[in-house]
C-alpha cells in the first residue's frame, strides 16, 4: 500500500490489485452523492438528480432485482466481495467516515433500489451519526427508518428477536451468564495447550447442538424448515453457521476471542433451543475462563484488587470496534491548516501589509489554487471571505483583492473562474451585485472555460441585475478590467436574452469594445430580434452599418413595449424607406418586403403613400408589373387602411 496509490484515480486494494469495475462503479456512485449531499440539502433538486443518476449506476451493478451488494466495514477498511480497500482514498473516505461512528459492520442494498430509497437511506444513516455525536450518554442505535432495499448490519453479532432481547435484560453482563451455572462437571485433561482445548471444546459442543437440532428435525419435522413463529432455521442455515464458526476458530483461536465465541455460542443455542446443550456451553467456557485468571493470579507477586467490567457483550464488542478505528490514519491533517492559513492571507491582504508580507501572502493562495483539492476544500473559502469583505467594508475594500485572486485562477486554473463566481453570488444578496459588477463583466468577457452553458447563462444574467444608473456609476472601474484594456471579449455576454443585458451593452458601447460590440449586436438582433419590427428593419439593413449601433441599442431597450418611442420610430422608418425605395427586383423578392410595407404603412401613413402607390402600380416593358405579388397585396391592404383613417 502507497501513497501514490490513494491519491491515483485507480482504487486499488490493499494488495494493490485494482479493484472490479463494477466495485470501482458503486463506490464512486455512494461517493459522489455523499459529496452533492455537503453541499445541498436532500430536497434540493441538484441532490435529487445526483439521486437518480448515482441510483442507476448502483442497480446496474447489483443487476437484477432479487440480487444484493453487500459493503462491509473491516479493521483494515472497506470490503467488497472478496477485496479490501483503504478506508483513506477519496472515493471511500465519506463512505468509511459515515459507517464507522454508527458502528455498521454490513451495509447491504438490494436491486429494488430507488432514488426515493438511496436518498432517504442516506438521509437515515447522516441523522442517526448527527444524533450520535450530539448524545452525552451511551445509547445502541436501532435502524428503524431504512427503506426495504437498504439493510444495516451492526458490529454486534446477533440482532436480537424480541424474545431474546427480553432474555438479555435479565442476563445482561458477563458474569451474569457465567455465574449462573455450578462447576461441578468434571474437564477433559490431556497435552493440548490451552488455546487448542478451548477450540476443540467448543466445535464439539458446536457439533453437539446440531446434533440436537438434527434430533428434533426427526422428531417433530420442522427443524428444516422456517417455523410460523421464525423460531427454527433451514438445515442450510445451520451448516453456514457451523462453517463460520469454524472460520472463526481458524482464523484467530485465542483466548481474548472467547467473549466472541460466546456471541456465537447464544446464537447457536437459541436456535437449538435445547437447555441441556446451554448448560453444557457455559460450564465448558465457564472451566476456560477461571483457569486463565488462576494462571494470571498466580504469577502475580503482589496481589492487586480484582477489578470487575461490568460490560455487556454488545457493549464490549461495539468498544472493540471504536478501538479498531481510533488510530485510523486521517486523510489530509494538513487540510485544516491550509484552509486557515488561506482564509487569513484574503483577510490581511484588504489592509495593505508591507511589501515582503503581501508577497508571501499571495504565494500561499497561489499555492492553494493549484492544490488538486482546490474545488473542494478551498474554493468555497475564498468565496466566503469576499462575502464577508462586502458585508463589512463594501466595494473599496475587495477591488484590488477580488482582481488579484481572479487573476492568479485565470492564470494558475482557469476552469475555476466560473464555479467561484457561482459560489459567491449565491452567498450575496441581489442588491450587492453592483459591487462585484465590474469585475463579474470582465469575467465574462475574459470567457469561462470548461463552464456549462447553464452556469454561463446564470453568471450573465447576474451581471444584468444592475440599472443603468448603477451601471454608470462603477463604469470607472470597469474600464480598468484586463478584457477592457486589451479589447478581448467573449460571446458568452450574449448567451442571456438581449433586453436582460442592456445595461451591461449600454456600458461597452462607450468603451474600446465598442466596434466589436456593434458588429455583435447586430449578429444577434439578426438571430433573435425580440419582435417584429425588430426582424424587418434588421433584414432590411442587410448588413451591418457602424453608424446605428445606438439604434441597436434602443431597440434592445424597447423590447416588448407596444408602441415604440421616437427613438426608435425615426431610424425605423428611414430604413425601411431607403431600403424598399431603391430595392432591386433580387430584393423585392424577399421574405421581409411585404412585412417591411405593412410597418411603414404604420409608423408613417403619409409619407408612406407614394412609396405604397408604386409598389402597387409600377410597370417594367410597358406591361408586366414590376412587384412581386405578395408586395402589391401588402402594399394594397396598407393604403386601403390609410385612406380610411384620412376620411
């Protein structure tokens, strides 16, 4: 196992063999809704697709809906099937840090999973560990709200029926069960050692209480088969038992294992239900355990007092398993640090230090930007520190801070640009936009790379939220930004609809931008006008004419209304007028001409006239009319509305 292992995509396990891909698919699947789930809450709609998604990948493993996956909490980490993995690398450690506090030796998930049931077993398992770390007393946790598909197996060896439960509230400690039985049956001696004799009893007894289930299977018939009450178990069940027991016994016979073997011993015995087979048990265990305190007693020198553990076997195996994971290795300490020395270098920077301060100041966030664990430790603390720079001193105190760390993640990672603004503006209020404004609008026209047209289009639209009296007044600022001083833009300022953005064209248009502004606007007027009157005169310019850029912009700002201002009634018409009067017959054959006449006819009936009188009577060779039909027919309709408003 190495280092460079944990911190590979590849999850390899602690052989270092990489681990099946349908293993590799489940863990990563639990871990990505693990990490949606810190930053959303269940209901939210970004964890309920993460939901349906990581479900599907989960149930395409599984691969049927009477098939099961089965993740088990070891001392070592994380067992799949037949490979274990380090409870350390990245697609395990959320997993592996839910599971161990709630004491969880199995979690089992069933084909029938749905998203409805991964969510609300997530949910479970993260309320039960957040009551158990606000609990002061000790207190077993009982899984009550899991959905059918999902099952939690504890540490504990046996999940107890209510009639045994009842059992152990009589016979709750060790010396309870032990003290109950007298000594007087003699033991076998011979040259084992202590350790084999003890195994070797106790497979004996194992063999034993199958005998005495086997014996009433033949009596009565319903030993091998699930009784009505669930008392009885199948003849298969038992021999699963019986090899695990041996395994058991293989795997680790020692003497500190016995309060184990007793565990197993009760399970054993409760299913024989046979009270000869329980007392044979406990005087056998009960003979084991005073000759191993004699042995200690008597090399003893100085006599200490007995000190008596009043534990039950639950809870002494659930403090075996805290043990086991008290010393596990954690996954970054250093993690912690780094965030505070981060957070204190963007708070120190806003109060001017000396020149040797600041430039160590800026190698500690250039070297945390550029960490691989940037996105999900770190990002979201620069964004908190700006949040709180605004809220206590406004725009002056975060200008030259707020360029200074876009500009190291342009540099260092530039696909970070775009998730750290997401995350800032869902920190501020609406009404403290202006004052990131400039610099959210030098973003945007710097480009954000690898950003989702989602996340573009939110960002732009944010940067709409501004008026035009706002705009003007951090037009200062704006004019300093990178993309304005080196005239570099980019398209995404026209991923939102127009209107939403004027007060942001309004702004360019009076700065270096303001020819590749205009030959822009025009580009997407021509693609998505907004009305009407927008597509005609658009398409009667044919192309892009410098001089009208503020007539651009005015029938971006009048968009939508129902009567169009002076504004934008006067270029309006003069367009239309230079366009149909000088058209060539190509021209009139155009999809916007008979449009083009019904508006003129509108915006300006009379002067109008002549232009619609020509279009509806002009010959070409003394015979043959020289408009198209449907011109005429829009030209006709329109003076027929003319010269009625005239009467």
């Amino acid at each position: 196992m190495t280092t460079n292992m944990i911190n590979t995509d590849t999850i390899c396990d602690l052989q270092g063999k990489p681990l099946h891909p349908d293993t590799v698919t489940l863990l990563k699947a639990l871990d990505k809704l693990l990490t949606v789930g810190s930053y959303y809450s269940s209901e939210h709609e970004q964890y309920l697709q993460a939901a349906r998604k990581e479900r599907n990948d989960i149930v395409d493993v599984i691969d049927g809906a009477n098939k099961r996956v089965a993740i088990e909490i070891t001392a070592q980490g994380v067992m799949i099937g037949t490979q274990n993995i380090d409870p350390r690398h990245r697609n395990v450690r959320l997993l592996h840090e839910l599971l161990v506090p709630l004491n969880i030796a199995r979690l089992e998930i069933g084909g029938t999973l749905t998203p409805e049931d991964l969510r609300q077993a997530i949910a479970a398992l993260q309320e039960y560990k957040m009551a158990l770390g606000n609990s002061s007393t000790f207190h077993e946790i009982v899984f009550e709200n899991l959905p059918s598909s999902v099952q939690a197996i504890s540490c504990s060896v046996l999940q107890q029926s209510e009639d045994q439960m009842k059992s152990d509230q009589e016979e709750n400690s060790l010396d309870d069960l032990l003290g109950q039985w007298n000594d007087d049956t003699p033991s076998t001696v011979d040259h084992e050692s202590e350790t084999e004799q003890l195994a070797r009893q106790f497979m004996d007894m194992v063999s034993r209480i199958l005998e005495n289930l086997e014996q009433l299977d033949r009596e009565s018939g319903i030993a091998a088969k699930d009784g009505e009450d669930g008392s009885y178990v199948t003849r298969a069940d038992l021999i699963n038992l019986k090899q695990a027991l041996q395994r058991l016994v293989e795997v680790n016979p020692d003497p500190a294992e016995l309060t184990k073997l007793i565990s197993q011993a009760q399970r054993a015995l409760d299913l024989s239900r046979d009270p000869r087979s329980v007392n044979l048990v406990f005087r056998i265990l009960k003979k084991d355990m005073e000759k191993k305190r004699l042995e200690k007693d008597a090399d003893r020198t100085l006599k200490s007092p007995q000190i008596e553990y009043k534990l039950t076997i639950d809870e002494l195996l659930e403090s075996v398993a805290e043990l086991e994971t008290a010393n596990a290795l954690v996954d970054d300490p250093w993690a912690g640090s780094r965030t505070n020395q981060l957070a204190i270098s963007l708070h120190m920077l806003r109060s001017d230090p000396p020149w040797a301060l600041r430039t160590s100041m800026v190698d500690v966030i250039e070297r945390a930007v550029i960490r691989p664990d940037f996105a999900t430790h770190n990002l979201l603390v620069c964004a908190q520190a700006f949040d709180t720079i605004l809220r206590e001193e406004g725009a002056d105190g975060l200008e030259d801070l707020l360029t200074l760390v876009t500009g190291i993640m342009r540099l260092k990672r530039s696909e970070m640009i775009a998730p750290f603004w997401v995350h800032l503006i869902e920190l501020i209020d609406d009404n403290q936009i202006p004052e990131l404004w400039p610099h959210l609008v030098n973003d945007i026209l710097l480009g954000f790379e690898g950003a989702s047209r989602e996340t573009v289009t939110r960002l732009v639209l944010a940067s709409g939220k501004i008026s035009v009296q706002g705009a003007k007044a951090h037009r200062r600022v704006l004019g300093k930004q990178p993309a304005l001083q080196g005239k570099t833009a980019s398209r995404d300022i026209f991923t939102a609809p127009l209107n939403k953005l004027y007060p942001v064209y309004g702004m360019l248009m009076a700065s270096p931008l303001r020819s590749w502004l205009g030959a822009e606007l025009y580009r997407a007027l021509r693609l998505k006008p907004g009305s009407d009157l927008a597509e005609i005169v658009m398409a009667a310019l044919g192309e892009h004419q410098p001089e009208l850029v503020t007539f651009y912009l005015d029938l971006i700002r009048h968009h939508g209304h129902p009567q169009p201002p002076t504004e934008v009634l006067k270029p309006a018409v003069e367009i239309l007028q230079g366009a149909l009067s000088g058209a060539s017959s190509e021209v009139r054959q155009e999809s916007w001409v008979p449009g083009g006449l019904t508006e003129l006819g509108k915006l300006d009936p009379e002067g109008a006239v002549p232009l619609l009188e020509c279009v509806l009577n002009d010959r070409k060779f003394f015979f043959f009319k020289a408009w198209p039909a449907p011109a005429r027919e829009a030209a006709e309709k329109s003076l027929t509305t003319v010269r009625k408003e005239v009467e």
